[in-house]
C-alpha cells in the first residue's frame, strides 16, 4: 500500500518513520507541498494520502483524487471540518482521523495559555531580557478557588477540566453530551450561566454549524469582566472582529489562541519577512494581554508517537474495512 504525505515536516517524519517499521505493508512517500485541488494530481499511484488541519479537502480536491484511484484520505489531526464529507462518501473515499492522539498534550498547552497571559510570562520574560525589573503590567489573579467552564467535555475537555481542579479551582462546564465520569467533580450548566460565571473559559468543541463563532460579540458581553479566554480548538468558535470589540470594552484579562480564524495561511509557516496589511491576526497581536501561539497543542513526543500510530493503523484498517471509531466516512 502506498501512502503520500502532504505538507511532511521534518517532525513528521522522525515520528512516522520508526512507527511505519511496524507496518511493513505500507510504503510512505513524504512530500512540501500542502494538499489541495491542484496537488491532488501528485497522487497518482498512491492508495491513500495523509493530511493535516491546514489542508483543502474539499469536493475539489476529492474529486481529484478520485480520478487519481485515491481510496483513503487519512487525517493526521482530530479536526476534519476542512474535508467535504458528503463529497466523500458520494466518491466512495473513505475518511479517517485521530480523535484521541494525547488529550493531555492539548489541554496542558491550554492551562499553559492561561496561566501565561494571567501572569503575563510573555512580557515578564521581555522585560528582564532588557534588564527591566519592575513589575509594571505583571499583575494576576489567583486560580484557587476560581471557577473554570469547559464548553466541550470530550477527552481534551476532560483532561483540562482535571487539570483545573489540581489548581484548586471550581469546574463547571457545557456540553450537549455530557461526561459522567467528571461528575464527581464537574457541575453541568447551560452555555449562557457558564459565561456567566466563569472567571476562565477554555474552548474544548468541534467546529459544526451550532458551534460557529459560538465566542462572539453578544456572547462575550455576557462574561464576567477580566476574565480570560483560552481556545485550543479550532479557530472559527471565536469570531474575531467580535473578540477585538471585546478586548476594546476591557472584558478579558486576558485571551490565549493556539487556534484563529486566519491561521490557514500561517500555520507552519515563516512569514516574518512579509507585511501582513489586513491581517486580523496583527490586530490580534498588539493587545498586551493576548498570546498567540502556532497550533501547537499537539506537539508533544507522545501525541506525534500516538498520530503515527493511529494514522497508519486507520489505513490498514480502511483497506480491510474496518470500522474503528475513527471514521468520518
């Protein structure tokens, strides 16, 4: 079986590459470019190809890799709102991702987020590099005893959730389906007391039609003032201009984002040497109390092992028409 990897970085293939010594029946070809409907040509040949967040797998690009006998589309990533599903499933290619590589590895990132724009690291790091020791736009707040709400209770949302209540925190949370096993220690409420009542709010959902700019400008009205904002998702929940109204009516403390809505063309990329005029992102960026980082939640050793693993399990598993759990089509 022949497997093309688009968009491979070098972290790709040090962690696919010993992982794929244990799956002898697939051969993986790694390639820059990221897919879309004109790369999509590249696969001529190939059973399957292996993409990221970032990609277009829309009905285009299907359509493509269809013409090429492409059967599998193997989604390195939990996300797939970028893949046309119904287009798919019309073209008989079966869809598969990894929903459950490292909870951990995300939600640590995103008490990370939290606890950095609480305390201001990002600034107190600056200032002391350039001998400044004063304490000048440093302050915080206290976790212990605060209350955190989860919107999404799924294994990442669990994981944070837990996390929260190590600081001492008091855990509320919102989700369609809820999880019984936080409810030791979790209080289920509705979206609205959850704004309400949350001192952070840290964004644990799939993106979907009902979860569009769920964060937007009358939702954010809603919240408590100074509080602090954490998405690890997917960027569309937030809908930017309404974020920035909000930082502008001072309602956060503070806003951590590995997720945006304009990240589609920045993720994994240098873009230093480019001036990025209408970029709602730099607009973003000259907040004092908001931290951006590069989609990084799952970059950890044991989440890349864990994508490997299950990517390559989720092809042998397509081929022999197993239904794992991981499947979007």
């Amino acid at each position: 079986m022949k497997l093309l990897f688009y968009a491979a970085k070098v972290y790709d293939k040090k962690s696919f590459e010993p992982v794929n010594e244990s799956f002898p029946d697939i051969e993986i070809e790694y390639i820059e470019p990221e897919l879309d409907a004109l790369t999509a040509e590249l696969a001529h040949g190939y059973d399957g190809v292996c993409a990221f967040v970032s990609a277009d797998v829309g009905a285009e690009t299907l359509e493509v890799l269809h013409k090429c006998d492409v059967k599998y589309v193997l989604m390195r990533c939990a996300g797939f709102n970028n893949v046309d599903t119904e287009k798919a499933k019309e073209l008989g290619i079966i869809v598969k991702r990894v929903p459950g590589y490292s909870p951990e590895s995300v939600a640590e990132l995103a008490m990370g987020l939290a606890l950095a724009v609480n305390r201001r690291l990002y600034k107190a790091y600056n200032k002391v590099r350039e001998n400044d020791y004063t304490l000048k736009g440093l302050r915080g707040v206290n976790f212990f005893e605060k209350t955190a709400g989860i919107v999404g209770t799924g294994k990442i949302g669990a994981a944070m959730a837990r996390i929260c209540r190590g600081f001492g925190m008091k855990v509320i949370a919102y989700d369609v389906y809820q999880n019984d096993s936080l409810k030791d220690f979790v209080e289920y409420v509705s979206f609205d007391e959850l704004l309400e009542r949350s001192d952070l709010i840290s964004l644990h959902c799939p993106l979907m039609d009902n979860t569009y700019h769920l964060i937007n400008i009358e939702t954010i009205k809603k919240m408590k003032d100074d509080v602090i904002l954490v998405n690890t998702s997917r960027g569309a929940l937030v809908d930017t201009n309404g974020l920035i109204e909000g930082i502008r009516l001072n309602k956060f403390l503070g806003v951590g984002l590995d997720v945006y809505e304009e990240e589609t063309g920045n993720v994994y990329e240098d873009r230093s040497d480019e001036i990025m005029e209408h970029s709602v992102t730099a607009r973003l960026l000259s907040f004092p109390n908001v931290l951006i980082t590069s989609h990084q939640g799952f970059y950890t050793k044991e989440a890349l092992e864990a994508i490997a693993e299950t990517t390559l399990q989720n092809m042998l598993d397509a081929k022999a028409g197993v239904v794992n759990g991981n499947d979007v089509t």
